[in-house]
C-alpha cells in the first residue's frame, strides 16, 4: 500500500474506530478488549486479511519497523503508566507496599531466571538466550492488568487490586534491567555479575528519586500556572511527564519508574483542575492503549507465529503453571497473603504490550535469534490475554478473592473518591416494601434519586421501595463500597 499522509490518516482513523468496536463488542463475550486491538493490527497486516482476500500483499499494510515500533512504545507506555499512577491512591497502596516493592524485585527476577533455564534446557536457545527471553517477560503488563481489572468490575479481597496494580505499574525496570542486562552480555560475554548489580542500583535509585522529585515539580508547576484554557494543564502535564522519562533515562536511571512514581505522587496531591486532567488521561491511556495494540500487532507476521507455536505453548504454559507461582510464592513469603491469594496474583500475572515493546530491543540491538524472540513474545502475549484474561472472574470466584457484581447493578467512577452505584431491585429483595429509613444501607451509602416506570423520583426517609425499583446511589469507594457489594448480593 503506498504510504501518503492522507493514506496514514485514512488507515488510521478506520482501524482506530473498528478497535473500538472490536472492544466493545469483547464485554459481551468476556474477552479482554486489549487482544482484540492486536487482532485488529494483525489482520489489517502484510500477512492479514486484504492479502487473504486479494492475494497482493501490496493491498495490505506492510510494516516492519521495530525502531518505529519501540519508540510509540515506550510513548504509549509512558501515558498507560501515568494514567494507572494518577489512579493509584496512597492510603489503598502503604498496606500492600513492601509486597508490591517484593514482586516488582525478587518476584521479576525469579521468573526471569526460571523461565529462562527452561527455554535453554527445552530448546535450542543458549542460556544467555533463553534468560533475555525470560528476563522480557518476567514482569506483568500495566496496560493489560488495568484495563482488565477494570473492564471485569471486580471487586477484590486482601487489598488485592491496590496490589496487582502497584506491581504491574513498578515491576517493568527491573525486567527492562535484566533485557538490557542480557542484550549486552550477548554482546560482551565478559559482563560481571558486579556490573549488573551496580547497574540495579543505579536504575532503582535514580528513577525513584527523580519520580519523587519530578511529582513534587509537577504538582507544584501545574498549581502555580494561571490560565483560563483549562486544556492547557493537560498539556502542561504531557510535558512534564515525557521529561521525566527522558531526563531519567539520561541519568541512567529507569523511566518508566520514574513516570509511575511521579503520577502516584501527582495523584494524591490536591490540584487545580484536577478531575479534567483524570479525565483527559484516562482518554489518553485508551487512546495509547489502542495505537500501541495495533502497531505491534501490525509488527507481527502471522506465519512466522505458525512456525514457534510448539515452543510457544510449552513456555506459556510453564510461565503461568510454574515460574510467575514461584516467583510469587517467593516474593510474599513472608507476607500475610493467604495461599489462595498469592494462586489469584500468580493468575493475574498477564502478559502484554510491554513485555512486545521489549522484545524489539533485542531485534535492534542484532541478536541472533532476535526475530524469533520477538514472536515467542508476541505467542506469550496473546495466550496470557486469551487464557488468563478471560478467565480471572472465574478463579477469583473459585478461589473466593473477587466478588463480581451481578448484571442488575452497575458501577460508574464519579471522580477518585467517589462512585455512583445503581442497583435494580428484584422481587426476593427484603428492602421491597420498606421505607427507606427502615432499610440496613451500610453508614456513608446516599440514594440520591429513584428510576420507577421511567420516572425519576427524588426520595426521601419516608419512600417506600417498590420491585423494579432502580436506585441510585453514591458512596466512597475502597470499604463501603465493599460493605455495599456485600449487603446487596446477601439480599438478592
């Protein structure tokens, strides 16, 4: 297909919108929005649908530029990690941290090495090889675990959510670390274990400090500047997180850590418009989310997928059955987690993006077996999201950590401390019948309107609830809404 700006955009806006639908469409279904995206990329490829249809590949999109790729990667990561930090709350995150800090850490590097033995043991991989691999996608994907945490509408047990969105959101340095790390004892073999631990620490701390100190640079710009077009603070923030990544990575430090600590920072701060900039985030992030999805999927070729599927499946199925449950078992050992929980963070360890957006180093960088790397990657990607993806709901029920709210209430985010909770009640419901005053609605539960035969009713302590009824309600989030959940899952 001839490559023009008008072509680009035509493109574009056309995979852009099918994705959309695509996503749309997955909810009904239960399959993650995030593997549709891919499969739209792949399909609008130089081995997709219009080659199939037309036999001329010049009909389809060829792309085959990992440089290009990488770079909207790192991009897109940058918003996804902004956006999930953003929503990250402090007094939800201090309980779980020294949990999330040991699966960022230990928990990466034991399912790096693990996995990575095994490639070398069950393949032609040498071991340096197999551990790049390993190290690649050792760490869970922060765009995969919040938007399926979120799309699900789960509600988690032990502080279990904070926790999987910490990890997800901080462990992608140290697997970055480790990528690097194995890219450059491929090239230089005599690389000591003294330098990688010196290169640990220089990462770690040098992204923490400069996420702290650039989310005090932010909150403090972003409250000091006095304009009257409210878009302008986004815009404002964009920059202020590409420079946090840049600026860190020219420190050798890690920027993607940087980035997040710097949003959870920004997050819980007071800020001036602050709501507007959530929300213009939360679009970004899905926008990012999209594009990135599409272009990796773009960056594929089916039938080299083809060609590694049997030592695709075999170290997807022992990256989830085996090395993400030792590295977590591990890293929470000494943790209050319940055995079932650490089951459920050990099924949540979904591989995504970034684990591709990494794998395009190694193809850069002229590793051997780079491009076959890259489509193992890409393998591992797409069954995490097809297998565990799809099923989380299922084990959180079984291994009884999530509640999963019935189709008769739903759930909307007003701002960060608030949500809207609507309710329909059935006939076997004990409130049916009662005045409002005399129901058991958890303290800090407000019904604030009623929907009854298309009406819209403003109650008051002496309403009487009727079947069909439709409240409407608002209550915090994190306990009551829990307490809440509880309370109307008990009476229906």
């Amino acid at each position: 297909m001839l490559i023009t700006p008008q072509n680009i955009l035509l493109i574009g806006s056309i995979l852009l919108f099918v994705s959309v639908l695509a996503g749309q469409g997955s909810q009904k279904i239960g399959v993650p929005a995030l593997l549709f995206f891919l499969a739209v990329g792949m399909l609008a490829g130089s081995e997709g649908i219009f080659t199939w249809f037309s036999g001329i590949p010049d009909k389809s999109i060829h792309f085959d530029n990992p440089p290009l790729a990488q770079f909207i990667g790192v991009v897109a990561l940058c918003f996804i990690l902004w956006s999930g930090g953003m929503d990250t709350k402090w007094k939800s995150v201090r309980p779980v941290l020294w949990s999330g800090v040991s699966l960022s850490t230990i928990g990466v590097l034991i399912t790096a090495f693990s996995l990575g033995i095994f490639v070398w043991l069950v393949s032609d991989f040498t071991l340096v090889e197999g551990l790049l691999l390993g190290s690649i996608v050792s760490s869970t994907d922060a765009a995969a675990v919040f938007s399926i945490l979120r799309e699900k509408n789960l509600t988690l047990k032990q502080n279990m959510r904070p926790l999987l969105e910490l990890e997800s959101g901080s462990n992608d340095p140290m697997a970055f670390l480790l990528t690097t790390l194995f890219i450059s004892v491929w090239q230089t073999p005599d690389t000591s274990v003294w330098n990688f631990v010196l290169s640990l620490g220089i990462d770690m701390v040098v992204g923490s400090a400069m996420g702290f100190a650039m989310g005090w640079v932010a909150v403090k710009s972003i409250n000091k500047i006095k304009t009257q077009f409210i878009g302008l603070y986004s815009v404002a923030v964009i920059a202020l997180m590409f420079f946090t990544y840049s600026f860190t990575e020219i420190l050798d430090g890690n920027g993607f850590l940087a980035v997040y600590i710097a949003a959870v920072y920004f997050g819980n701060h007071k800020i001036v418009h602050k709501e507007n900039i959530e929300g213009s985030f939360d679009g970004f992030a899905w926008l990012m989310q999209v594009v990135l999805f599409l272009v990796l999927g773009l960056q594929v070729f089916p039938s080299q997928e083809w060609s590694i599927l049997g030592i695709g499946l075999a170290i997807s199925l022992f990256l989830i059955v085996v090395a993400r449950p030792i590295g977590v078992f591990i890293a929470l050992a000494f943790s209050k987690i319940t055995v079932k929980g650490k089951l459920f963070i050990s099924w949540v360890g979904l591989r995504g993006a970034a684990p591709i957006v990494f794998a395009t180093y190694p193809l850069i960088a002229g590793v051997e077996k780079a491009s076959m790397i890259f489509h193992i990657v890409f393998f591992i990607a797409f069954i995490s999201m097809l297998v565990q993806g799809t099923s989380i709901p299922w084990i959180g029920k079984k291994l009884k950590i999530a509640l999963i709210l019935p189709k008769h209430i739903t759930r909307r985010a007003l701002d960060s401390k608030t949500e809207m909770v609507e309710i329909e009640l059935l006939e076997n419901n004990p409130w049916v019948g009662k005045k409002l005053i005399d129901t058991d609605f958890p303290e800090g539960i407000r019904i604030t309107m009623i929907k009854r035969n298309g009406e819209y009713l403003v109650p008051d302590g002496n309403t009487i609830l009727k079947v069909g009824d439709h409240l409407f309600l608002l209550c915090k989030q994190t306990e009551e809404i829990k307490k809440f959940n509880d309370s109307v899952i008990m009476a229906q």
